[in-house]
C-alpha cells in the first residue's frame, strides 16, 4: 500500500510539473509573439499604407484601408521621369556586382590572414581591424576628392571599384574566422601533392567554405542594395539612380509629396531582399554558427 500511495503521489507531482512547464511555454509563446507583432507593426503599416488612398495614411493608424488602391503600385511604377524598372536595374547591376567583389577580394585578404604565413601578418590585421571602428563620415570627402580626381563622379565605379579591393573589413574578419577553423592538414595534404596557395584556396578552401561565403553574399546584398549615402554622393544622373534615390523622389518639399505611392515602391523594393533572405537563411545561420560571431 504504501508503495502504491508513493506512486501515486510521485505521479500526481509530475503531472503538476508538466502543467506548470506547459503553462510557462505558453506564456513564453504568447509574450514573443506579442512582441514581434509590436516589432513588425511598422512593416505592416508600410503595407497596408501602400493601399490606402492618400488622405487616410496618416489620418488613419489602422492598418486595415477603407479603400483598397491597388493604383498605388500602377501609378508609382511610373510616376517618376524614368520607370521603376530602370532604377531596379541600376540597383540589381551594382548589387551583383558588389557582392561579386566582395567574394573574391575578402575571401582573398582572409584566406592570405588566416592561411599564410608572411611578414607583418599580425599587424597588418589589427591595421585591418581598426578600419571597422573608423566611421565612413570620416573619409567620405578624401574619397569624393579621389574619386573626382580619377572622373569617377556620376558613374557606378565609386560604388563597384572598392568592392574589388576588400574595403570590408568586417567580411575579411568574418571569413578569417572560418577559415581557422578548417584543419590545416588539408593545406599539408594538397601541399604534399604539390598543390600551390592558389589550388589550395580554389580546390579546398573554397567548397568548405559555403556558409561563411553565403553570409558575407546575403549582408552583402542587403547592405549595397539599401545603401542611400553613397550613391546619394557619387550618381547626379536620375538615369544611374538607385531604387533608394527613386524613392526619394516620391517626397517634395513644397508639399506636393505622394506617400502612397512612395510606399508602394518602398514595398516591392523589399522583395528581392526578403525573398533571398529566405532562400538563403540557413547559410546565414551556419556561417555566423562557424565562424566563431556568436
């Protein structure tokens, strides 16, 4: 009897252990997704925005419209002196091409840092480091000079040249980390069969090198393809402008300012980021997972 009465009460604690686990998962459920649905507010006010009529987007805090206007996305697609598709174009020539430099060059300056062996190896990377705590306001204007010099102004070569040169620092740092990790008996192994530095990055750092690659791909992408300043600085010409520059556009100081419109563009301008985000999420979360970011 008294066995039984243990159990009995051993499994009656239980079952009030479980109900009390359950009931804090819950909780704990109900608290985050309360707080993403204050975090996502203003994405879903951007897009209910973008149907509304122009009178009730700031009249109305709602995010469900009175009237639903599709004509915001017809109607901004070619409110502006040149088509949307134009400036979509601009965007996708020097996003592809930035993050194609990004790759090369940063892999290069990582593989050489984490790699080789040469002199000054030490310094030159704390030299590296150092630049990601200079802000880019500071040599924005010797930049401009340099590049005024060189008859670089007005076209995309500003933003598309330093891309080759391994101006990110934190994409080195990044793939510096996951290269580390990579045994070194794979660099001896290949040198043993008389496989070169350059063999050694292209035939067995780079294929083991895919999440570090896709991470520094994707914040590449998101980073160039949003980047207001820069092209703000260096593109004159509304035919070279961005989709940032396009949207900006939509706004005019004398009040004349169509926010629905604006709004709609800003909606589809976000597209090609989200969908490779999520195409390519899982590369973000091994990379960042392996190369030591936690």
């Amino acid at each position: 009897m008294q066995v039984d009465e243990a159990a009995r009460v051993a499994h009656e604690l239980r079952l009030a252990r479980d109900k009390r686990e359950r009931n804090a998962r819950l909780l704990k459920h109900v608290f985050l997704i309360a707080m993403s649905c204050v975090m996502l507010y203003p994405l879903f006010w951007l897009l209910a925005s973008s149907f509304k009529p122009e009178n009730e987007i700031f009249g109305n805090l709602g995010l469900w419209p009175s009237e639903w206007r599709i004509e915001n996305y017809t109607e901004g697609w070619y409110a502006l002196p040149k088509s949307f598709t134009v400036f979509y174009v601009n965007s996708a020539i020097v996003t592809v091409l930035s993050v194609i430099g990004n790759l090369i060059s940063c892999s290069f300056a990582a593989y050489a840092f984490a790699r080789l062996k040469f002199t000054g190896k030490t310094l030159f990377f704390a030299l590296m480091m150092m630049t990601l705590m200079i802000p880019y306001h500071v040599v924005l204007i010797p930049q401009y000079v340099q590049f005024l010099a060189l008859g670089w102004v007005d076209t995309y070569l500003p933003l598309v040249v330093p891309r080759f040169l391994a101006s990110d620092a934190f994409f080195i740092f990044l793939m510096v980390q996951f290269f580390r990790q990579l045994p070194r008996e794979l660099d001896e192994a290949a040198m043993i069969d008389g496989c070169s530095p350059y063999k050694i990055y292209w035939a067995i750092i780079l294929p083991l090198s895919l999440p570090a690659m896709g991470t520094a791909a994707i914040f590449s992408l998101i980073w160039v393809w949003e980047d207001f300043l820069a092209p703000l600085i260096y593109l004159n010409d509304i035919k070279s402008y961005t989709v940032p520059l396009a949207l900006r556009l939509f706004l005019d100081q004398e009040g004349q300012s169509v926010f629905g419109q604006m709004f709609a563009m800003s909606v589809l301008s976000l597209v090609p980021v989200v969908i490779f985000f999520v195409l390519f999420q899982k590369l973000i979360v091994r990379g960042i997972a392996t190369s030591g970011m936690k």
